[in-house]
C-alpha cells in the first residue's frame, strides 16, 4: 500500500495524503478536477453525501436502540439507497470530467504559483 493517493483522472499528477482508515481502492479527485464537473451534478452529490452522513450519524449514536428496533431493516434499505445513489453519481461525475479532460475542454482555472517577491 502506497502512502499517497493519485488523483482519479488519467493524467493528473496530484496526490493526496492517505489517512489512517483509508482503504486501498479509495479514489480521490483533486480541486481543479472536480470544479471540471457538471454543477448540477455536484450540487445533487452534495445533497446525497449529506443524507448518507445523516443515516451514518444516526447509526452511531443510536445503535443498541435501532438494533433492537423492528425498523431495522427499513433504515438499513434507507441507507444502502442513499450510498449507492451517492457513489453513482460520483462515478458519472468521474466518468464527465475524465472525458472532458481527455479532450483538453478543461474550464477549470489552474491555480497559479506566487512569485517570490
């Protein structure tokens, strides 16, 4: 396992410090790529990473209470939708900006270095 993680898109040099719980198929995108993405598409990423959090948050802090609950079952469905929603959608942002990255259509500014003065 290496220490750093490589930017999802082919071709991008940038790489990311690898945490603590990171897995080694995790896939990270950089700034400049991301803001190549669709906005709709990253508003409603957005929207789903939130909902998938909010079940995440309620299972840890309720889970003796939900695990004797008979809903269990329901809010397990819940959660699976909301992550596999989310993680589609991360895969046709992936998918968008690759494309747009292979044919050079980057609308993303770069960041610029700062000259020493």
């Amino acid at each position: 396992m290496t220490e750093r993680i490589r930017c999802c898109i082919p071709g991008c040099g940038r790489t990311f410090k690898r945490e603590a719980g990171d897995a080694e198929g995790v896939k990270i995108m950089c700034g400049r790529h991301w803001r190549m993405g669709d906005q709709a598409m990253r508003d409603r990423h957005k929207q789903l990473r939130k909902r998938a959090r909010w079940f995440e948050r309620r299972w840890e802090r309720r889970q003796n209470a939900i695990a004797r609950s008979p809903k269990l079952q329901k809010f397990g469905n819940a959660w699976d939708r909301a992550a596999a929603a989310c993680n589609a959608l991360w895969e046709r942002i992936q998918a968008d900006v690759t494309i747009k990255a292979a044919f050079g259509a980057e609308d993303a500014p770069r960041r610029r270095r700062k000259e020493p003065a």
